[in-house]
C-alpha cells in the first residue's frame, strides 16, 4: 500500500464518518440540537478512526520494514511533485469537513477552524513522524510543508472570508498503457481501475477552482460558477527517473527515452456548496462531493503548446 493511497483511505474513512455523524442530525431536525451531544459524538468518532487507521497502517504498512531511528529523506523531486500537490488537497479537505463538523456541533467558527485544521495536521504529521521512524521511508519535508500549506489554503480563508473562495479539488481517469509498460505500470500502480484511480499519479489531476461570484459580487454571474486552475503529469514511471533496478543494482526497467512532462489546465467549474437547497443531507452530501472536481472541457498547457480537450477529468 502505497502512502498516498493509505492517506486517501484514510480521508474516506474520516468523510464516511462525518456522513454518519451528520445522518444523526437530521433525525428529528425540529428537536432543538444537543450540541454537547454532537460534540462527544464528533470527538469520539475521529478518535476512534484515527486509532483504528494507525493500526491498519501498522499492519499493512509498517509490519514488514524494521524500525529505526527517526530521520529525513528528500523527495522533494519525485513524481514531478503530483504526490506532494495530493498531500496538500488531502490537507485542506480533512480541514473543511472536520470544521464543518464542529461548526454542527455547536463549536464557533474561529475555534472550529482552529480544532479542524489543528486536528487535521496533527493526523497528518503524525503519519510523517512515523515513516521518519521507519527504515523504508523517512520524514519528507517536503511532505510535510505541503501538509502545512493544504492546511493554511483552509485556515487563511476562513480568517480572511468566512468562507472558501478557493478550494483544492481532485480528478482521475483510467490510462491505458502500450504492452510494453503494463508490467511496470502494475507493479508501480496496481492493476484494479480503483487502485489506478488512486495510485496512478499520470492518471491524477489537481486544481485550484475559484468561485467568480464571491470575488465580484455585484455581477449577474451565477453563485456556483467556478473557474479551475490544474496541475497533473505524465510519463512517469518511477519517482525521478524511468529506470528501476532489483536489490542488487540489477538494471530491470529502462524507458528514459519516455518524456516525463508537466500538464496544466484551466476549465470551468462548479462549486456544488453554492447550490441553493434546504435539505440537511443534501447540502452534507455537496458539501462532501465538492472535494471532486467534474469532468468539463479545458485548455491544457503542456510541452510548449496548447490544446482544446473536449473533456478533462
């Protein structure tokens, strides 16, 4: 299990009980809410997740590498920097749901901000922290500072606005490799469309989308329009090179002759939390899907040209 893969489940895990916890609202809405109530709940299920994700991750991630004493890595240049770009998406959304949550449960804004984005950090760090004592890995600043900076994308705006002008979102879709890839493509990124969705760093995309309404408030446009900036790469197949050798310094993969180049977009977009609804869940489900950013057509910069794609995911 790779670790942006287990930091994703791990965010799943968190956003599947934030939907559990906010179905307990909306049971009886017309009672008045017991915020001391919610707040237990809430505090209580993040700790148990967050105990219960440690020890997968001791299972499945730890168990067979051997314990060591705590120190660094750079892996500022792997991946051409799409990991550490999912680390800060993966940051600012832990950040936004957990605020949302204690917001629900009564807690102020400011200080849910502070709890949320504190919480959120402290998860994250933690998992740093762990692969510093891990022989296999070690602490990556450069993950952490994207940690911090998911973080800060949250916490700034909810200082500044009272509310996200600019959120982090997440696209992936399936590629197809010629026969003479595909066997390093599933050993680096698994076989099952799932795992490829969440592993396949060619196949992922991140954007900053910026709601158009909230920074010109006296236009007609609508409340939902968003524009998105992107970032995603291609042609990688390992983290700074296209080679790969056995422990033995066995030379067993090489395709540098693969051009390993960056990817930007600008698409439009749609920022579901500015739907105008009254109903609880489905303002908790848009608030959850809004981490997703939908496929939609886009100029992409890439290799010195420009190109109109009918549809980017």
């Amino acid at each position: 299990m790779s670790k942006p893969l287990s930091i994703l489940l791990i965010f799943l895990s968190l956003s599947g009980a934030a939907q559990d916890t906010a179905s307990v609202a909306a049971i009886n809405p017309a009672s008045p809410p017991d915020y001391h109530k919610r707040r237990w709940i809430i505090g209580g299920t993040s700790a148990a997740v967050t105990a219960g994700t440690f020890v997968l991750l001791q299972e499945a991630w730890y168990k067979d590498y051997p314990r060591s004493s705590f120190h660094s890595f750079d892996d500022a240049s792997e991946w051409l920097q799409v990991d550490k770009v999912g680390h800060a998406w993966t940051a600012y959304s832990i950040s936004r749901e957990l605020t949302s949550l204690w917001q629900w449960a009564g807690v102020p804004r400011h200080n849910a901000m502070l709890l949320g984005t504190g919480t959120s950090l402290a998860f994250l760090l933690s998992i740093e922290y762990l692969d510093g004592r891990s022989a296999e890995w070690g602490w990556s600043w450069a993950d952490a500072g994207a940690d911090i900076g998911g973080a800060a994308l949250f916490a700034v705006q909810e200082l500044a606005w009272k509310e996200q002008r600019l959120s982090l979102k997440f696209s992936a879709h399936h590629t197809s490799y010629e026969p003479s890839l595909r066997s390093r493509a599933k050993e680096l990124f698994g076989s099952s469309l799932p795992e490829r969705l969440l592993k396949d760093y060619n196949a992922q995309t991140y954007w900053l989308s910026m709601n158009l309404r909230s920074f010109f408030p006296r236009s007609a446009l609508p409340a939902w329009l968003n524009i998105s900036a992107g970032y995603g790469a291609a042609g990688m197949f390992g983290g700074r090179e296209n080679l790969a050798y056995d422990k033995n310094g066995v030379l067993l993969f090489d395709r540098r002759d693969i051009q390993r180049y960056r990817q930007w977009y600008l698409a439009p977009d749609i920022d579901l939390t500015r739907i105008p609804t009254r109903n609880k869940l489905l303002q908790r489900a848009f608030s959850m899907i809004s981490i997703l950013k939908f496929p939609a057509p886009a100029l992409e910069f890439s290799s010195g040209k420009v190109r109109l794609k009918a549809i980017v995911f």
